[in-house]
C-alpha cells in the first residue's frame, strides 16, 4: 500500500476541466491489458465506445461499463483494459461507453447517453445485461439501475441482471461524513476537487436529483447490487450510505470494505494483491447473476395499453459475430453500420405507431435458443428476416433454421424480408399491407 502511495504521489496533478484529462487518461491507462481479451472501437445507440471481449464470452450477456472522472474526466479507450479485466473474470463482453462529459456536456448527458445505450444493447439482442462503472461512473451505474427499474416496471425496457459499483460517488451534495474525516488519506480525492467538478456538471442543479446522485432515488425493487470501497477515501460514506438505504428498501446488495485501500484501487493490479481479489469477487457475482438472470429474453413483457399495437420482430445476427472478409456481403459493411441500422429501422416501425423489437442471434445452438424465447415472449404481427440471413452459402443453413422456429414459433405472423437492417419498417409495412 505504500508502493501505492508513493506511486500515486508522483503522478502529475489531474486538473479541474479538459486541461486534466490527459493526465487522468495516463493514469488509468497504466491497468495492465487482460489475457483473452480483443479490444474494438465501436458505437453503441449512437454513443462511441470500446468493446473489451473475452475468448469465453457467453452470448445475449453483455456489460455495459461506464467509466470514473468526477463526470469531467475520463475514456473509454483509457479504462479499456480495466473494463476488460472485469469482463475477462465475468466471461461477458463489456462495452465501456464514452458518455458526454462536463462542462461540454453538462447533467443529464451522463444518464440520458447511458440510457441510450442500454437501450440499444437490448435492441441488438442482449438479453443478459449488467451495469458497472468506477467513481462518478460508479454512481452514474447506481442512478441508472433506478431509472432503469422504473422502465422495467412499465415493460419499456429489460431489467438489468446486476450492477457493480466501485468507490461510487452516490452524494453529490457531499454530506458523507467521510468527506472531511481527518482520518482519511485519500492520495486521488479531495472535497475541493469534488465540489469543483460538481459544479462542471450540475452547474445550478440540485446536487440531490437521483439521476445525479443515486442516494437519494428509489432504491426497491434494484437487481443485486456489488460495491466496493477503500476504507480510507473520501467516497467511504457514499458506499456505506448507499448500501443501508438499499437493504432498508429490500433489494439485494453486497459492500465490500477494503481495509487500507483508496479510490477505485482495484485498477491498481500491478502493486496490490486486493485488487486482483476484489476483480475476482466481482467476476463471480457477474458471472452468477448473468447465468441466473430469471428474463429469458430481452423482450420486455408489453404494458397493458400497448397490447393492442402491431408488433414487429426484426430477426438478424448479431453483427460481432458476422464474417465481414465474406465477399459476399456488400462493400464497407461493418458492425457499426449495421447497428446504426438497426437503430434507425426500430425508429421508422415506432414512426408507423407500431411496437418494434429486435432479436440479433448468433449462428449457432445458443442463437437458436435465444430466438424460440423471443417468439414465447410476445405474439407477433409480422417477422422480418435479416438480409444477412440469405447470403449463400454460408447463412443458407441458418437461414432455414430460422424459418422453421418461426413457423413453429409464431404460425398466425406474415414473415417479411428486408435488404437492409434500415429497411426494416419498409418491409414490414409492404408485407402488412400499408397498416
């Protein structure tokens, strides 16, 4: 811990604003890269990103990682390899999104990017998902569970399987005890510091609105919830605090107290034995919650005055697992692309008044499975079958398995065929007859 210390204090000063961000990046990017582990550029929902994806990935479980930086600092390329330890030990592919950062992007950026995400992983088929984040993204993890389990409730969105914080900023009105302890030696925060970036983000705001700051919010009802704190930082009561308010509302949640330890040490994995055991704990209650997630699908069930509506189900694979060397596939295709497809495809069927999900397998026994439960899910107006899905010879015989669950699984819905991932609402409106 002394070695920490000591390291910690030669490091350059983070500054308030844009001026700190290279230094803060420098710090962070020094979590050494996990083993089995590609890293990949890439956007999400619109908002850009970095996908960490383990060899041993399980599909439709993903994690979304929102990164520490007092809400002012901080990238996803620079928390990479940290996101990628945790999605290494989990064996689920973590995206860690660049979410708008204060002051060019002030409250509620963080949490409406967030939720943007969120959103587009379970369009693209994710039907396992967890929520982590380090710090202000920590906290940013916490106030998206609550605002995410309200959306549940109404069935606009899938519930998370699990969230894991680590060192949360949860008050950004500062009241923990802890902020002015003379006891705590935190080498990374100050209340200074803090109040300085609170004011970046909220400029005005009330620094208790719950999608800023997740200890004041509705805390029933949460999926299970993993923190972990150094006993020796500032942030100490924010956990502690945190994590009393949500067991007095009965929902699931660990705290982990780490004796000596300081903010978010377990990036530190190169001095400090705690953070490979506290990245461990972390995998396995992921991992855990990931496989026992009681959703089988990533539809959410349909609220009462939405049962009436048309409901379209777009049926592709997933694009990370597409072969784009196949020169079979147009020119310039790429992941990205097709995402952005699917986006704005759902956007055209929600345009017609219409309900549109997506269900993105991938080509083998899994992605079979995870079809026949979106058809138990819900009873479809129309099914469109991905243009991805004909290109011969390599889909041909996914294409034929998907055509059979269908007429197995929703015999009473029209089947249409898009040529683009955009063309979706197009092809189902032609197939309906113009409804």
């Amino acid at each position: 811990m002394l070695a920490m210390r000591t390291l910690m204090a030669l490091q350059p000063a983070a500054k308030p604003g844009t001026e700190g961000r290279a230094a803060f990046d420098e710090l962070m990017e020094k979590t050494p890269k996990a083993d089995g582990v590609a890293y990949q550029a890439a956007s999400v929902g619109g908002v850009p990103g970095w996908w960490c994806s383990p060899v041993n990935a399980v599909g439709g479980q993903a994690i979304l990682y929102l990164h520490g930086g007092a809400y002012i600092l901080g990238s996803a390329l620079a928390h990479r390899h940290f996101a990628g330890q945790i999605a290494a030990r989990a064996g689920a592919p973590a995206f860690v999104a660049d979410y708008g950062l204060a002051p060019e992007h002030p409250f509620p950026a963080a949490i409406d990017d967030g939720v943007t995400v969120y959103r587009a992983l379970a369009r693209a088929g994710f039907s396992r998902l967890a929520i982590a984040g380090d710090s202000a993204g920590g906290g940013l993890a916490l106030a998206l569970a609550s605002e995410l389990t309200k959306a549940a409730r109404d069935g606009a969105l899938p519930r998370p399987a699990a969230v894991v914080a680590l060192s949360p900023w949860t008050d950004l009105a500062l009241e923990g005890d802890s902020m002015s302890a003379p006891a705590m030696h935190d080498p990374l925060l100050t209340r200074e510091a803090l109040e300085a970036a609170r004011h970046l983000y909220l400029r005005e705001l009330d620094p208790k609105d719950p999608r800023a700051s997740p200890l004041y919010g509705e805390l029933t009802d949460l999926p299970p919830v993993l923190l972990h704190v150094g006993e020796h930082e500032i942030l100490l009561d924010d956990s502690r605090r945190y994590a009393d308010r949500a067991a007095q509302s009965g929902s699931p949640v660990e705290l982990h107290e780490w004796q000596g330890m300081v903010h978010v040490f377990p990036a530190n994995l190169t001095l400090l034995r705690a953070a490979h055991e506290a990245l461990d704990i972390t995998g396995e209650f992921l991992r855990r919650n990931l496989e026992t997630f009681e959703s089988r699908s990533g539809i959410p069930p349909t609220p009462e005055w939405r049962k009436d509506m048309t409901r379209i189900l777009f049926v592709g694979q997933k694009p990370e697992t597409v072969d784009f060397t196949d020169p079979a596939l147009p020119p310039g295709t790429t992941a990205e692309k097709i995402n952005a497809g699917i986006a704005a495809g759902v956007a055209k069927i929600e345009e017609h008044g219409w309900r549109g999900d997506t269900c993105m397998i991938t080509p083998d026994a899994a992605g079979n499975v995870m079809l026949e439960n979106a058809l138990k899910a819900a009873t479809y107006d129309c099914v469109v079958v991905g243009g991805g899905l004909r290109v011969p010879p390599k889909s041909l015989m996914l294409f034929e398995t998907v055509m059979n669950i269908i007429h197995k699984g929703a015999p009473n819905a029209t089947i249409a065929f898009n040529t683009s991932p955009a063309d979706t609402a197009d092809a189902a409106a032609r197939q309906l007859g113009g409804r």
